[in-house]
C-alpha cells in the first residue's frame, strides 16, 4: 500500500507498508506492518522499519479472503 503524501505531516514524499498475502491487514490497520518512506525533495530513503506481521490475509478457496497467521520465520523477516 503506497501514499504519495506523509499521511501524519502532509509533506510530499512516499510511503509504503508493505505485509504478506493481500493487502487487507494493511489497509485496516491490524498488523504492525514493514515501512519505507522516502522523502522525494531528498530524493532518499529516510525510515525503514521491519514490523511484526503476525497474520495475513490469503485466498480462501470458497472465494474471498481469510486471516492466517504469518509463519513464525516471516513475521521478522523484512518483506521485499
């Protein structure tokens, strides 16, 4: 999930959180989710933080989606 705007100061610039699976556990907020964000009149990364993503949502095969929990192995591990 991206903004071109800083959500929390409205300066220009890019963010991304970024989780396994769909991207409904970052959108709703219920996941600590990893995060860069550049600053775009530096042209540079600025902050870079590995969340926790303990769960995530994947395709349920009756359609839709379900929240699963995130392997144990991948919930520090920086998603790329």
């Amino acid at each position: 999930i991206g903004f071109s705007v800083n959500k929390l100061n409205g300066k220009k610039g890019v963010t991304i959180y970024a989780n396994y699976g769909r991207g409904e556990s970052v959108v709703g907020g219920n996941i600590v989710a990893d995060c860069w964000v550049f600053d775009e009149f530096l042209g540079k990364l600025i902050m870079q933080r590995c969340g926790t993503k303990e769960k995530r949502h994947i395709k349920a095969k009756e359609g839709g989606t379900i929240e699963v929990d995130t392997p144990i192995d991948q919930q520090t591990q920086q998603t790329n």
